[in-house]
C-alpha cells in the first residue's frame, strides 16, 4: 500500500516538473539529409527530395545513412586533434534554458554579481569542433576548466608557453601548445605530446570530462566538478553543441541538439563525441593519463559513445543511461513534442528507433566492451524519461558482455533526481565510485 502511493506521489511530482516548461515548441519532421551528406554518400546521391516527395522514400534512405554510419563508424567518429586550443578568462553566466521568474531572477542575480566583482573569474578551455555546422557560435567548444588544486600553479613560474593578459576584459590564456596527434578511425597516427611529472603526492595526474543533461544550464553540475577537485582529479565540465554559450541567438532552449530534424540530431552527436575526445587530447597536452567520463541523460548517451570509440576513457558514470536513442526520444515525457512531429508524419515508435540507430549506445554495445573500462550505471525506479525497462536492457547487455560494471538505483524519477534529497544520494553514487575508480586505476601502474 505505501509502495504504491509513493508511486503515485513520485510519478506526479515527476510530470509536474517535466510539464512546467512552457517553451516546448514542436516543429516539424524534417529529414536534415544535408547535414549529414559531408560523410554519407547515400546523403548527397541527388538533390534534397521535393515537398511531396513520398515520405516512404525519405525513411528509407535515412535508414540506409544509418546502416552506412554504423558500418564505418570509425570514420564518422573520427576527428584531426583541434590546432586553436585556448583558455579563456571570464565571469560564467547562466545561460538558463527555461523562463520561469526564478530562474530570470537567478540569472539576473549573477549578472549582477559579475558587475560588481562579486563573482570571481572562471576559466574555461575553448577551440574549434572538428566537427563543423552551420552556426559558428556551435562550433566553438566551451568547458569549463577545475583543476585540482595540487595541478594548479602555485607560486611556481608559469612555463613559457602559457601567457596570460590579466588587464583584458577577456582574459585569453594560450597553451601555446605545438605538439599534437592526428586521430582517423580511433586510431593515433602519432604521438609526440609533452608531458610533466605525476602529481605532488606521486599519482598520476587524472581527469574527468563532465557533461550535463539536455537543456542543462551552464552552472549544471559544476558542484560535482569541485567534489571531484577534492579527490585530486581535474574536471573540464564540456558545454554540449547549441548549449549555453554554444545556443544559437534564435533559441530559448536548446532544441537544435535532439529534434524532429534527424539529420541535425545525428550530427550534434557525432560533434559531442568528438569534442569530447578532443578534450582528452588537450588535457593530454597538459601531462594527464588516466582520464573518465561523466554523462547525464543525453550526455550519458554522447558519453557512451565516446568511450566506445576512445580507449583512453577507463573510468565512465552514466547518470541515466538507456539502449536506443529513438526509443527514449518516443516514450520519454520531456521529449513527448518531438514524438507529436514524428506521430504528425506518421512513423512508429520502430521506425523512430531506427533513424537513430547511429546515434545509440546500442549499435556500440560490443566495442564499448573490447578495450578495459570500468563504468558505472545509476538508474531511477520512477523514470518517466528514460523508462525502467530500456535502462534494464543497459545492464544485461553489459552482464552478457562482461563489462566490469556497478549498477546504482534511485528511488524516485529523471528530473526528481536534481531535487532533495536524491540529488545528494545520487552525488554520493557519483563522487563514490569515481573516487575509488581512480585510486584503483593509480594503483593498477603504480
């Protein structure tokens, strides 16, 4: 009886706050071949299919792209390591996603503090995707840099090759790196990178790269980025494409990273997976060597995939994780307006989950397994955005796989994992497995 009104409770709270929003816009189904016809030839076999075009024929050659990315995944996750990486000095913003009066009044609140100089500097790591769009302020990366405090200059010279302009509204700082490997296929084509001494107490230097939820806020888990701090692992907390800074003018939200376009949703995530390994590229630049991920929900899925494709990845959190891409984007209640312009077109809960074949975890289940990893996977009772069942399939595939795994429950849903007291629960699942993932790792070399 009281299991089933704490159902009940919790699936109320759950929809109310997946309903509260009310910037959701449904846009129509496009098929956004032209984004993807720089990798696939069968997305640039002829012109874009006239408006009356039969709606058969589209689902059919996305089908094919997706068969195509698959087959040469390698090559579609593939990236030439970024020449422009730089540190930027600057008060962080909000960047809010939503326009309820208290997130406005929050956001005015930093505003406010950054003029004042209540608000200390931050600095965050930027370059150029390798992965280009059509909107120039996407393609520019943006993390967010917490170094451990025994990786930070202390009163120790800064090497030549970083320069600082602290009198700059803007401070840039340049790695001035010159040094750096090619990646095609997974593969690198050489490595002549700098590298400095392990850390002060004799580990190796450790870092993780962090990325938040869809339509997450710049601040979005940097709390975690500093629990990490105190373990002595560094954190660059990774701005996924068309988020925060990266959000193109004309949007409130988000959107552009999972719509009804498919082509563009497909592309966004090849460009986190690749400015995710580019991240690890830098870090490697700056003398790291062990390295982890962190996901959350979307970025859960982009994480995935980057540590299927990236060897260097051992240590990885999927806070919310799911099979199929198209599955989530049908059943989930906070994606329930991109199902209305798919349902609009008329395609299927199956033909969605195919049209997104080369974006889910599930068509990279047996190369996620192939190199050693040890992962993490934490999922919600009462999630009604990545439902029970498809995060279920997540832990008996890695069971059938032998993936060295720990497998985490939350008594509550998706989003009422951000509210008290299940986001401490889930902080600690988080900061626990990731501290003694990597004290375990430092002591596999040592």
């Amino acid at each position: 009886m009281l299991s089933k009104l704490y159902a009940k409770w919790m699936y109320a709270w759950e929809t109310a706050l997946t309903t509260r929003d009310t910037n959701r816009i449904i846009r129509p189904l496009e098929w956004g071949f032209d984004w993807l016809q720089d990798f696939s030839p069968l997305a640039s076999a002829h012109a874009p299919a006239a408006a009356d075009a039969p709606a058969a024929d589209d689902y059919a050659r996305m089908i094919a792209i997706n068969a195509d990315i698959v087959a040469r995944a390698e090559e579609f996750f593939g990236y030439q390591t970024p020449a422009d990486f730089r540190l930027e000095a600057r008060h962080p913003q909000l960047f809010p996603t939503n326009v309820r009066p208290e997130t406005l009044q929050e956001d005015a609140e930093i505003k406010r503090q950054a003029e004042t100089g209540e608000l200390d500097v931050a600095e965050f790591l930027r370059f150029t995707s390798p992965v280009r769009t059509r909107y120039p302020e996407n393609d520019t990366v943006n993390a967010r840099w917490f170094p451990a405090p025994e990786h930070r200059y202390s009163n120790r010279r800064r090497p030549q090759s970083v320069i600082s302009t602290p009198k700059s509204p803007n401070v840039v700082i340049s790695t001035g790196a010159t040094d750096s490997f090619t990646v095609r296929g997974g593969v690198e084509k050489s490595a002549s990178l700098p590298r400095t001494p392990h850390s002060p107490n004799g580990k190796p230097k450790q870092a993780m790269i962090v990325m938040p939820q869809w339509n997450a806020d710049a601040f979005s888990h940097n709390a975690l980025c500093t629990l990490f701090n105190r373990f002595g692992i560094s954190c660059l907390r990774l701005s996924k494409p068309y988020h925060d800074i990266r959000r193109p003018v004309e949007l409130e939200r988000s959107d552009y990273a999972v719509s009804a376009n498919v082509g563009r949703t497909t592309e966004a995530c090849r460009q986190a997976v690749v400015d995710i390994r580019s991240c690890i590229d830098w870090l490697q630049q700056q003398g790291y060597e062990q390295f982890g991920v962190l996901g959350t929900s979307l970025g859960s899925c982009y994480a995935f995939i980057a540590a299927a494709f990236d060897p260097r990845l051992q240590v990885c959190a999927f806070n919310h994780a799911s099979t199929w891409f198209g599955d989530v984007t049908w059943t989930g209640q906070s994606t329930r307006h991109i199902r209305a312009a798919f349902e609009q077109a008329g395609l299927t809960q199956d033909q969605v989950r195919k049209i997104f074949s080369g974006v889910s975890p599930m068509s990279y289940m047996e190369r996620f397994a192939a190199t050693p990893k040890r992962a993490l996977v934490v999922h919600a009772t009462y999630d009604l955005t990545f439902p029970l069942e498809y995060s279920l399939e997540v832990l008996k595939n890695f069971d059938a796989l032998n993936i060295d795994y720990v497998s985490r429950v939350l008594p509550c849903g998706h989003y009422t994992t951000g509210e008290t007291p299940y986001k401490y629960l889930d902080g600690w699942y988080l900061g626990s497995f990731i501290y003694s993932s990597f004290k375990r790792l430092a002591k596999s070399i040592a």
